[in-house]
C-alpha cells in the first residue's frame, strides 16, 4: 500500500512540474506580446540585433535544404508520375506541398535546432550565472529585456524564411525537373501559378501562400517562446543549461508538429 501511495505520490509531483511549466511558458507569451507596443520604441535595436541572428545565422541552411528538399521531391514523384505519362504534373503537387506544409515544417525544424537552441543556451547561461537575479537588482524587465526582442523577431523572420526556402525549393524541383523528367521551365513554372491561383483566399491571394505564412508566424512564436521559457527556468550549472536545450528542442518540435497538424486541420474546415 505504501508502495502505491509513493507510485501515485511520485507521479503527481510530475503531473504538477509539467503543468507549472506549461503555465509559465503560456505567461510568458502572453506577457511578452503585452510588452510589445509600449516597449518597442525603447528595444528597437534589441530587436534588429536579434532579427539579424534569426534571420541571417540559418539563411544558409534554410536556403540549401530548401533546394534539396524541392529536389528531392520532384525527383520521387516525378519517377512515379512518370510511370502513368503524366511527370508534367509533379509541378502542381510540389508547389502546393512547399508552400503549404513542407515549407513551414522545415524551416521550424531549423530553427528549432539553430535559433532555439542557441536562445535557451544564452538565458540559460545567464540564469545559472546570476546574471538574471542581477538584472532584477537593476530594476530591469527580464520579459521586456531578454524575451519580448527575441520572441517577436523570430516571429517575424519565421515566415521570411520559410517563404525563401519554399521559393528555393520550387528552383530545385525545376532543375530536376528539366534533367530527369524532361519537363520544360516555362511549363513547370506556368503549372506552379496555374496550382496556386486556384485556390484564391482572402483579397484573392493564394490559400497555400498565406496558410503556409501563418503556420510559419505561429511556429516561430512557439519556438522563440519554449526556447526561452526553458532558458529562464534553467537551473544546475553547465549541466543545467545543456538539459534545458535538450527540452527546448524537444517541446519545439512537439508543438510543430501537434500545432502543425491542428492549423492544418482548421485552414481545412475554412
């Protein structure tokens, strides 16, 4: 019996840690959003500095699996299509995977492991170190200091990225598409515009477009958020702030594919 009241015991402790630190993470979004419009003007170039970081430090990846990833599948559908006469047709299914999951997805997956990762590294270091107590000290407000720049720049090169990694990839599926699968330039460019003018959305701009950006802007707000929640909370040293890393990545790429699937499922229903 005692046995099953410290099993039951143990396993509360764990439910309570998770839901505490769920909470955190949702305060700290909504406090970092509430801090935007009054503090901007102060931040600014917090903000350029971290728009820099997030938006120049993973172009390069972002940029290379962009390309390979278009290539890569043109490539498979093409040889599949190919089979039935029809590999003219693997310009329609690229361009509306791209923009409309495979872009976001990616580029969330890089800058989780980029970007996030090097966001909970550095508000770990400075939790560990005291560095943060000391700001506090000052008078400072860690949320309008440390938070609200980095989440709200890596919200906005977010959809900046993914739209030049889907860009990218578009040029790559054309590439092989005109050495493998012997389909024209112009013809595979025209049939991309042709599949994304479609399906107009609002104001008549095209649906996979704008979805793709939204899911990307929440993406990058999520991973911004959890990285630096999870630097915030770190504790224990050096191995410390090397576990709360591990969590950050960890939980990003949860919520980018469990917030991915939902965003999906709700552009559907619209």
């Amino acid at each position: 019996m005692d046995s099953l009241i410290a099993l039951i015991a143990a396993r509360g402790r764990v439910l309570r840690l998770a839901l505490e630190d769920a909470g955190f993470t949702v305060r700290l979004l909504f406090e970092s959003l509430a801090r935007v419009v009054p503090h901007m003007r102060r931040r600014w170039r917090f903000i350029l500095d971290q728009m820099i970081v997030c938006g120049l430090s993973p172009l390069p990846v972002v940029s290379i699996v962009g390309v390979f990833t278009g290539m890569i599948l043109a490539l498979q559908l093409g040889i599949e299509l190919a089979d039935i006469g029809q590999a003219e047709r693997v310009s329609n299914i690229v361009g509306i995977v791209l923009f409309r999951e495979m872009g976001p997805f990616m580029t969330g997956m890089i800058l989780t492991a980029s970007v996030g990762s090097a966001m909970t590294a550095e508000l770990g270091t400075m939790a560990v170190s005291e560095e943060l107590d000391a700001l506090e000290c000052m008078s400072i407000d860690t949320t309008s200091f440390l938070v609200m720049p980095r989440v709200l720049a890596l919200t906005i090169m977010a959809p900046i990225l993914t739209f030049i990694g889907n860009i990218l990839g578009v040029v790559g599926a054309a590439l092989v598409s005109k050495t493998q699968l012997a389909v024209s330039l112009d013809l595979f460019f025209r049939q991309v515009l042709e599949s994304l003018e479609a399906d107009p959305g609002f104001g008549g701009f095209p649906e996979e477009i704008y979805t793709g950006l939204i899911k990307a802007t929440v993406f990058g707000m999520l991973i911004a958020t959890i990285s630096c929640s999870k630097g915030l909370r770190a504790s224990g040293g050096a191995l410390g702030v090397g576990r709360a890393v591990r969590l950050a990545v960890v939980r990003s790429f949860l919520m980018i594919i469990v917030v991915g699937y939902m965003l999906s499922w709700m552009f559907l229903l619209i």
